[in-house]
C-alpha cells in the first residue's frame, strides 16, 4: 500500500520530536503493511484516525492502494 503526506502533515511531522516522528511513521508503515492499529472510522467524515499514544494521525483511504495522511496532532487538537 503507497502512503503519501500532505503538506501540514510533513510539516507537523518537522515540528515533532524527531524520536516522536520516527514512531508515528513507523505506525502509518505498519498499518499500511497489515492493515492492525488502533484505528477507527470517524463519525460523520471520510477520514480515519490511527493512535500512537498521546498523538492521532488523520488518514484517509483509497480502495486499499493508497493512505493519505491528511494530519497529526495531540489528540485534543488534531480533529479541530
């Protein structure tokens, strides 16, 4: 499965704790491999959220080919 980043993604991901960031990605790598995390279908959206620990990545998918993470965040901020 191929993962692209947005823009304020990739941005958010620069502005994280590099040890932080490494563990995010390596949750979105994992999910995209075999489809396990701790991921939910967001009421009333397209989109789904994916958590690793205190921080939420924001995603959405295409038919299993592709996630796009749309945003990351602490999970008080990220659905704003």
């Amino acid at each position: 499965m191929r993962i692209e980043y947005t823009k304020a993604a990739q941005k958010s991901l620069r502005a994280m704790p590099a040890a932080t960031a490494q563990r995010i990605m390596a949750a979105v790598d994992g999910y995209a491999a075999s489809g396990s995390g701790d991921v939910k279908k967001l009421r009333g959206r397209d989109e789904y959220r994916l958590r690793v620990g205190g921080w939420r990545v924001l995603f959405e998918k295409d038919r299993d080919i592709l996630i796009v993470v749309l945003a990351l965040g602490s999970r008080g901020d990220v659905y704003k």
